[in-house]
C-alpha cells in the first residue's frame, strides 16, 4: 500500500500570508505513461464533506481560487495558499489515486493567528 | 445541479448489517466510477471502495474485504454499500463520492462527495 504523509500537523497563519502543506507518498504515483502524477489535495471544512482543490498534483478544480495552487512530482507534494483567508480554515488531505488502497494523508488543520 | 445524497445509516448492534444507498443525480452516472469513503468521528478520510462503470472492477480497503459489498444498478442511479458483521470501529460517516473516468490507469480524484451518513455500531 502507498503510505501518505502530511506536515505539519497544524498549521497556524495570519491573514494574507502564506499557508505551506507538505505531502509525500512511500512510492511514486507518478505514472510514466502520461506523465501524471495521480495526487489530489481535498479542504474540509467543519460539518461539510471534503472538496477536491487540486487534482494531477497541480491542476486546479474549477471554482477553486487561484491562492490555492499544487507542486511537486513523484513522491513529494505541496499544497500552497498563497495569502490565506478566513474562509480557508480548514483540514487539508492529499490523496493518491495511483493505485487501490486510495490512500489519504493524515490531514494538516490551518488556523487563523 | 450535480448531486449525491447518502441515506441508510443509523444505530446498529456489533455484528449487525445496514445498507447504505447513494442517489445520484444531475450528471450521467453510467459514465463515471463511483467509490465509497468514510470518517471515523475526530478522524481522518478512508478510502473504503471503488466500482468502474459496468460493476465489473471492484477494489476494497483491507479492513472492509470480506464484509463489506459495493454494487450499483445504472437504471437507478444508485450506488450501495452493503455492510455485514459491523464492529465498533466501524463507527464514521459514510459517503460515496464520483470517479471521472481516465483513459490511462482508470483512476481519479473524488470530484463530487454526497453530505455523508452516520453509522453508529453500538
């Protein structure tokens, strides 16, 4: 199975600055023959169910603002929110879809400072 | 508007079943996968199943296999999940969520989630 981890755990901002969320998965889930890496990053909100933000490692859901942007490749991820806001405190999941078990990260909690 | 809704959780004794349904609307579901997720309260997301198009390719966590069952049935636009011998630890809000399609492997994010249903084992 491809293990996910996240840090950090939480994550504590102030307005406008900018959010970093790290992921990496025990193997690859980069897929030579499209040169895909099948890696998404979910935001869950309190009460609500998951919303996928970003999937491919970097492509950005329709209706997802633009602070919110996907990096890296293989095995190392990073979630960027480029000036955080109110409405994106929130629980943070990678996820790969490489291969079944679809496994998820831990989860890193972003706070307001 | 694209749309999921789960139904059929509750309060169940250990070693008891329940049938968790998922009604699909506003989009085509014999187009896409569809694939079950749970939460266990305070917890993390789970990845529990997955079912391609026609029903034909299943995959299930180590910790369902053999208990659990997903089916669909295109002509209702229903996913299911039948659930058998439930421990305490089984104990989460259940959703089902939508897997467009990919050419090349088969497999994709969960692009929409239903609300989710809570299943208490107790």
């Amino acid at each position: 199975d491809v293990v996910m981890t996240q840090s950090p755990d939480s994550l504590t901002v102030s307005l406008g600055e900018r959010a970093t969320i790290n992921c990496k998965s025990s193997q690859s889930v980069l897929y030579n023959s499209n040169n895909k890496n099948y890696l998404a990053w979910y935001q869950q909100k309190p009460g609500q169910p998951p919303k996928v933000l970003i999937k491919w490692a970097t492509t950005r859901e329709s209706g997802v603002p633009d602070r919110f942007s996907g990096s890296g490749s293989a095995t190392d991820f990073t979630l960027t929110i480029s000036s955080l806001q109110a409405e994106d405190v929130a629980v943070y999941y990678c996820q790969q879809y490489y291969s079944p078990p679809f496994t998820f990260g831990p989860g890193t909690k972003v706070d307001i400072k | 508007q694209v749309q999921l809704v789960e139904s059929g959780g509750g309060l169940v004794k250990p070693g008891g079943s329940l049938r968790l349904s998922c009604a699909a609307s506003g989009f085509t579901f014999n187009g896409y996968y569809m694939s079950w997720i749970r939460q266990a309260p305070g917890k993390g997301l789970e990845w529990l199943s997955y079912i391609d198009i026609s029903g034909s390719t299943i995959y299930y966590a180590n910790s369902v296999e053999g208990r659990f069952t997903i089916s669909r049935d295109n002509a209702k636009n229903s996913l299911y999940l039948q659930m058998n011998n439930l421990r305490g630890d089984d104990t989460a809000v259940y959703y089902c969520a939508r897997v467009p399609d990919d050419f090349w492997r088969g497999f994709n994010a969960f692009d929409v989630w239903g609300p989710g249903t809570l299943v208490t084992v107790s």
